[in-house]
C-alpha cells in the first residue's frame, strides 16, 4: 500500500476544500439553518409533536442527510471529474499508484469533508432546538458509512459525467427529491397506506429511519433493515468502482 500516494491526494483534495471555504463548507450550514428557521421555528411551533418528539427535533436527522448526501456525492464526483476534465488523470494512471490507492484518497478526503460537514450541522441545530441522541454510536456508525458510500457513488458519478452539467444532474434531480420524499420532514407512517407502501421503494428512506432511530429510538423501518440497505449500496458501489476501473470506462479513452 503506498500510503505517500494517498497521503498526496487526500491532502490535495483537503487543501481545496479549505482555499474554499464558503462554498464547502459554510454554503451547505446557512442553507441548513434556513431550514431549521423556517421548518423547525417558524412552521414547527405550529406543529405538534411526532411520536413524543418536537417537530424541530424530528427533522434534524432529516436536514443532516439531506446535506450528507448530496455534499457527498458532489464532493466525490467533482474531485475526480477535475483531473479527467484538466488532463491530468493520465499521469494519476501512469503513477505507481493502484486504484485502491485513487480510492481510498479521493473517497476518504470526500467523506472526510461530509462529515465534518454533518458534525456542524448537528452542532448549528442545537442553537435552535434542544435535542439528545439516544444511540451515539450507531449515529457515527450511520453518518460515516452513508459518507462513504455516497462519497464512492459520486466518484463513480464523476468518471462516467463528460461535462459540468452532467456532474450536477444525479445530485440535484435524483439525490435532492429521494430526500425530500425520503421522509426527511415527516414519517412515511403519516402517509396513506399505498403511499407508505410506495416510499419503501426510496432507498433513502432506509437511510434517514437508521439515522432518526440513533438519535430519538423512532424508526419508519427496523435499524438492522436500514443498516443491510446501506451496506448493500455500499458494495454495490465498491463492485462499480472496481468495475470501471478493470474495464477502463470513461476512464482512459
């Protein structure tokens, strides 16, 4: 394992992140705190309480996945698209670095950014409500593992987009409304019984239930349901990393 290589490209990837901060960074945290006025104060004061948990308190877990994922998958995605983009994705291939290696610091530097970004999400929402997190374990179990696993199906995102506009098109028409309709805002189970039976077809909802579950002990569907649906995405993405690199799709030609 050459760690200097992945040293190397996880420090560039962090170092980008940091010479843009407001974009990173503080961009996704005012968006989420629009959301926290609006939603949480503003339209949950008016809202009772889901399941014994104040409507504010309820969407926190909601707002953090909805940052999560797309943060992650645009993350990934324009850190890889970039060499592709400026050409110098084939002195990356030429280099004595394995594909692991390319992984492991691009998929790294951009769940390492994800989260952070999670951890001052959760951090801003405690100046607007109270909350406390029940299973803080299984929480950075939750957080880590979806920043993972959006973070290598961004990568892949950004191998197979030839353009800008193709690298902004599964975030915000695909990642954006299966949160929205992922149960980020309410329970699947205040829907109608054929709607409840539709939304289990949207994989976020598994990932946002896991994720409400480690803070409040409330799920739409049982944890070990949701933690297999994310492991299962995971290798499914691990399997399409690997394939497009064995095959050299979009990658070297």
């Amino acid at each position: 394992m050459n760690i200097h290589a992945i040293r190397a490209i996880y420090r560039f990837e962090m170092a980008r992140t940091f010479r843009t901060l407001m974009q990173s960074i503080a961009a996704p945290v005012l968006s989420t705190t629009l959301y926290f006025i609006v939603f949480g104060t503003a339209i949950g004061s008016r809202i009772g309480a889901i399941d014994g948990v104040s409507y504010g308190a309820f969407i926190i877990p909601g707002l953090i996945m909805l940052s999560l994922l797309s943060e992650s998958v645009s993350n990934a995605a324009f850190g890889i698209y970039m060499p592709k983009w400026s050409g110098t994705i084939y002195e990356l291939l030429s280099a004595p670095v394995s594909s692991v290696e390319v992984v492991i610091g691009y998929v790294g530097a951009a769940t390492t950014k994800s989260v952070l970004l999670g951890l001052l999400i959760l951090a801003t929402a405690r100046l607007f409500v109270p909350y406390e997190i029940a299973h803080p374990v299984w929480m950075a179990l939750f957080l880590v593992l979806t920043a993972i696993t959006f973070s290598l199906f961004g990568f892949i995102i950004g191998l197979w987009a030839d353009d800008f506009q193709k690298l902004q098109v599964v975030p915000l028409l695909v990642i954006t409304p299966l949160t929205f309709l992922g149960g980020a805002f309410y329970s699947i189970n205040m829907l109608p019984p054929v709607w409840q039976k539709i939304a289990l077809f949207n994989p976020v909802v598994y990932l946002i239930s896991g994720f409400r579950w480690s803070f409040y002990g409330l799920a739409d569907v049982n944890v070990l349901v949701s933690a297999g649906i994310t492991l299962a995405f995971l290798a499914a993405c691990l399997a399409g990393v690997g394939w497009v690199f064995k095959t050299g799709y979009k990658l070297k030609a």
